[in-house]
C-alpha cells in the first residue's frame, strides 16, 4: 500500500510541467485554465467514482486509475500543446477521481478487517511521507534527466512509474467490502446500478445528516483545495530568477518538508484541535513571508509552512474516516475531494484573473488569506481522536 502511494508521486514531470507549459507559450492565465480543466475533470467524477469503489473492486480501480494517468503524462509529451495538455488533464484527472477515495478506504477498511484500525493515521503518514520522499527523489532525479533529454525524457520516466504503479496494485490485497462485490459475477446489471445508486444515496445522506462527519469532509475539502499552492511554485520560483534546471532543487524543499508532516501525523493525531489550528495560522504567514520575499531563500518558510500543513491535512483525513460509521466509506471520501476540486477551481480562476494585474508572488501570498481564515474553523470542524469520544457521539 505504501508503495502504491509513493509511486503515484515519483513523477519526473511534476516539478517542471508548468515550465513546459510556459516554454510552449502559454500565458499565466492559459496555464490555470489548464488547471481548472484538471479540476472540472475531477470534481464530476469524483463523487460517482467513490460510489463505484465501494460496490466494485477497489483494487482494479487503482489497476485503472494507474494507466489512465500514464496515458495522460503521455500526453503532454507527444502533443505538446494547448490542447494535448488540456488532454492529459483531463485524464490525470480521471485518474485522481479513481485512486483518491478509493484509497483512502481500500486502506481503512483492510485495517478493519485485521483489527488494527487505530493504525490508520499513523499508516496514512507513512505512505504519504513515501509519496513525497518518492516526489523528492523524483525531483531531484527531473534536473539531470531534463540536462539529459528534457521535457521528453522526464515524461517517459514519468510514464514508466505509472505502469510500475499499476503494477503493484495488482499485488495488493482486496479489501472485504470490494472483494465481496467483485466475487458477485451473478448480479445483472440492472441490480449493480440498483446497489450502485443505494450506496451514492447512503454516502451522501451521511455527509448531509452527521454533522461530525459533514464538518469534518468540509475540513478536509478546504484543506486538500489548499495543495492548489505547489502548482504555482515553480513559476514563483522562475519569478524569483531561478532557472529552469535549479527549480527543481528549490521546489524539492517543499518536497521534504510535506515528507516530514506526514511522518509526524500519526504522533500528533491525538493533540488538541487548537494545536492544529495554531499550526494552519502559522502556515499562513511563512508562505505569504516567503512569497513576498521574491527570492530563492524565501522557500525555506514556504517549505516549513507547507510541512505543517501537510501534518494538519493527513490529522484532518484520519479523523474524518473514523467520523464514517456507514458502508460507503469512499463515497464520502468522494463527496470531500468533488468539494475540495470546487475550491481548488476557485484558486485556478483567482490566479487565472489576478494575473492579468498583480506578480506571481502577490497572488501566492493572497491565497494565505483564507488559510488564515480556515485556522479559526479547525476547531469547530476537527473530529476529536476517535478513542477519546464514544460511538454515539461521532453519529450525531
């Protein structure tokens, strides 16, 4: 599991595709139109996805969701343009609307079955460190493969982990719940959509009538809306008058310290929720800091920053999934993510319009501004620890 996770993000491209976009001549506001086609993609499927992966196996949806993605890097590769990246996003998009709830509940669920629940923030972490410490590598791997072949050679690399993904997700255990689904080869269709449309129903009226649960998904959604930030990195960093080989090395900063964060998640699982809301204000203030710095040196806050982040995030996450009490554990996942894409849209739009007035470094440091905001709801919206509070009182 924590290898599937990790080889989702050793992905050479990720450091340096909003710098092919730019060196095949689009503009700052096209680029975000990119994004918001990424994120349109996502947020129709995403909610229908989840309710897929929890009458259908898990394991074939991220076998899928694995090749789709490989299609996409692709791609940007072999029709580098407007429209073929517009291509390739939407079918990373596809992708991420496959894998993300799917996972988190493939995840959980295998834990359930082995009695070892209480595990799930602390192995949430571990495979989220993975994925950046493969993301770190994979960036520090994009300078030489970029010297060596370009953009070319760092797609094909990129492709090549997506298969190896697809891979080893075949090699995964099914979870209970999708094995049982997928052993029933007997049920006709129509029955499938039945169950299919009774489990879409049983998610959604669970985020809609458990407030813990709907305050928690909302939390998340706005959190997870926040990773919009990394994809303007690399053009704060070209701002700031680095070039394109050095990049890499500045967004690899980032890189590390979100590894850092989610390794630590699940020591700090069971802190108060006003220490997470401490730590989501302060990441507000060392990304803005190191934004405005307009130089290289101002990663070193934004790294720190985004590392605290990603610790609240990955707490965020491991709560809310021992908030569900019902069967459609992806789904609810689902419905989280499909509104975090509508955030995550909002910030695209915000970037696309504000970049026909104000620098990169303003508009990154504007966005800090409901990060701010958001540190005030934590704790509110943050479940407590699920061993600190009784089964009744998570239903309500």
């Amino acid at each position: 599991m924590v290898a599937f996770e990790a080889l989702q993000d050793f992905i050479p491209l990720y450091p340096l595709y909003q710098l092919l976009f730019a060196d095949h001549g689009l503009s700052a506001a096209q680029i975000s139109t990119l994004f918001v086609i990424w994120s349109t993609t996502g947020f129709v499927l995403e909610v229908p996805s989840g309710a897929w992966a929890d009458t259908y196996s898990r394991r074939k949806l991220l076998v899928l969701g694995a090749l789709i993605s490989a299609l996409g890097y692709a791609a940007w590769i072999t029709l580098p343009s407007f429209t073929g990246f517009a291509l390739g996003f939407v079918l990373w998009g596809t992708s991420s609307a496959l894998i993300s709830g799917t996972f988190e509940a493939f995840v959980y669920d295998e834990l359930v079955a082995r009695d070892r629940a209480g595990r799930y923030a602390s192995l949430l972490g571990r495979a989220r460190s993975a994925s950046f410490l493969a993301n770190l590598a994979a960036t520090a791997l994009a300078t030489p493969l970029f010297a060596l072949g370009g953009y070319t050679l760092a797609g094909i690399f990129s492709v090549l982990s997506c298969l190896v993904q697809a891979v080893v997700a075949l090699t995964l255990p099914e979870a209970p719940p999708a094995e049982a689904a997928a052993d029933d080869g007997s049920e006709s269709t129509g029955a499938a959509f039945a169950s299919y449309l009774a489990m879409l129903r049983s998610g959604v009226t669970e985020v809609l009538t458990g407030r813990t649960v709907r305050r928690a998904a909302g939390l998340v959604a706005v959190l997870l809306g926040f990773m919009a930030f990394d994809e303007y990195f690399p053009l704060l960093a070209r701002d700031a008058g680095a070039a394109t080989g050095v990049v890499p090395l500045l967004i690899a900063g980032t890189v590390a310290a979100q590894a850092i964060g989610g390794a630590l998640a699940g020591a700090a699982y069971k802190l108060p929720e006003a220490t997470f809301a401490i730590g989501l204000g302060l990441t507000a203030v060392l990304i803005a800091w190191g934004a405005l710095s307009r130089s290289a040196w101002g990663f070193i806050p934004i790294a720190i920053g985004y590392g605290v982040m990603q610790l609240v995030i990955v707490v965020s996450e491991a709560r809310l999934q021992d908030s569900i009490t019902g069967p459609a554990r992806a789904t609810i996942t689902s419905v989280s993510g499909f509104f975090s894409e509508v955030f995550a849209i909002a910030v695209f739009a915000g970037f696309a319009l504000g970049s026909l007035w104000f620098s990169m470094a303003v508009l990154v440091a504007a966005l800090t501004v409901p990060v701010l905001l958001t540190a005030f709801v934590v704790p509110l919206a943050l479940p407590a620890p699920v061993n600190s509070v009784s089964a009744e009182a998570r239903e309500t």
